[in-house]
C-alpha cells in the first residue's frame, strides 16, 4: 500500500532508496572491469581511442554511461520543478541529489517510473561486476522490514584490491557499500531482544580491512588513525583499530562532503 501522499509503496521507496545508495559504488566497480581485468566477460576491440587490439569491457562503458544518463535526466526532472540548482554530473553527487529529493520524487507521477529504472541500472551493473569468483561472508537477515533475505558481504577472489560489497540473497535492490556492512551487524544486534549496548563487543580491523571497506588508500588510514586518535590493540602481530572509531570517522567525513 503507498504511503500517504506518495505513489510508492514502503517497500517499493525503500527499494528506490537502496539504489541509489548502491549505485555510486557499481559505477566504480565497472571502473575496475572497463579494461578488460580478471573478469570473464565478453570483451570487445574498441574502433578507437584504445590501442589496437587491447581489450576493452563494453558491457561495463555501457552500464556506466546508462547511470550517469539516467540520474543526471532524474536529477534534471527535480531540479526544473523544485526550481533547484543541481548537482554537479558526476554519479555520488547525482545519486546523493535525488536521495535528498527521495520523498519529493515518490510523490511525483513519474515515481513507478523512476524506481523500475534505477532497479534496471542496479541490476545491469551487478551483472557486469559479478562475474568475478568471489566468497560471501554471512551478514544476517536482511535489515530491509518484510525481506526474508539474507545480507552478505561478497569478496572478490582474483582482484583482492577492490572493494567489498553487501548484498541480500532475496532482493536486487537490497545493496550497500562494503563500508556500511558494520552498521548493518549493529543494526541486527539491536534488534535482538538480548542485545545490551553497554556490553556491546567492539570489533576491531586492520588498515588493509579499513582500505578494502572505505574504498581508502592505506597510506590515508594510517594519517587517520593517527590524527583522530583510533583505539587501536595488537593481534598476532598486526594492528587492529576500533571500528567504531573507524565508523565516526568516516561517516563525519561523508556528511561533510555531502554538504
């Protein structure tokens, strides 16, 4: 049933929602497979521009051109007729611009139209940067109210470098950045009837966890850990920083970026 006021339903804005938090983080994944890389998909000869002969990923160009088109012609709806500026064309922008119009947008006509088509654009992403063999770290149940899906964290094999994702087993548009996977554990453990937050266990990670999780390179954890004076412990050897630390830090950093 739609929310009053709006054309979607809860499930159905929840799921316009996941895709565009999702979608900034396969833009960059195809990144990683747009020169042809470690993953078996079709490859193509580019006409030019490319060397000769080298392999170029056009299922990967082309799912990154639809995103930017896609959103941008979004973006480009809400700005005319909310008489707003908007945001620069670049994917994290875009989709964070249409994520601070989402009620706006699920109250436009256009709104059905407009979750089918992010669903399209998640769903032809993850195709392109799945392919690659990869392990799945069990999360738990899916955080999405009414999914009987389960969360987990996918890694890639081949290309240790890139970054995690979170993806639930039941619905396409149920995706995170590998980063939020820490607040969607603390979000199961809140719904726990045992859960008690003052004896809540700390988890702690590695530089090269923060790096893969953040998307950040290790050189600027390292600053960061200093700067902002994480916890820290030694584990065999190596290492290990708070990651509730590590989380405040970098959601501090998102919100003022996306001011």
């Amino acid at each position: 049933m739609a929310v009053s006021g709006q054309r979607l339903c809860a499930r159905c804005r929840e799921e316009l929602a996941a895709g565009l938090r999702v979608l900034p983080w396969l833009y960059l994944e195809c990144e990683h497979v747009l020169g042809g890389g470690p993953t078996p998909t079709r490859l193509e000869k580019t006409t030019g521009g490319a060397l000769p002969g080298m392999p170029f990923n056009g299922a990967a160009a082309e799912a990154r051109t639809e995103i930017v088109k896609a959103l941008s012609s979004w973006c480009g709806l809400v700005a005319d007729e909310r008489h707003v500026s908007g945001p620069p064309r670049a994917v994290e922008p875009l989709a964070a611009f249409l994520a601070r119009h989402i009620d706006w947008l699920c109250a436009h006509p256009a709104a059905v139209e407009a979750t089918a088509e992010v669903a399209r654009l998640v769903r032809t992403a993850r195709r392109v940067v799945h392919t690659e063999p990869a392990r799945t770290v069990r999360i738990g149940a899916c955080v999405i109210p009414g999914c009987g899906g389960e969360l987990g964290a996918v890694v890639p094999v081949r290309t240790p470098a890139r970054p995690v994702g979170v993806q639930c087993t039941e619905d396409v548009g149920h995706t995170w950045a590998g980063h939020q996977w820490t607040q969607l554990s603390r979000t199961l453990k809140e719904r726990a009837s045992d859960y008690d937050t003052d004896s809540r266990e700390e988890r702690w990670l590695t530089a090269a966890d923060i790096s893969r999780l953040w998307s950040t390179p290790v050189g600027t954890v390292y600053r960061l850990a200093s700067e902002q004076r994480w916890r820290r412990r030694n584990q065999a050897g190596r290492t290990h920083y708070s990651e509730s630390d590590v989380h405040e830090c970098f959601s501090r950093r998102a919100a003022r970026s996306s001011r």
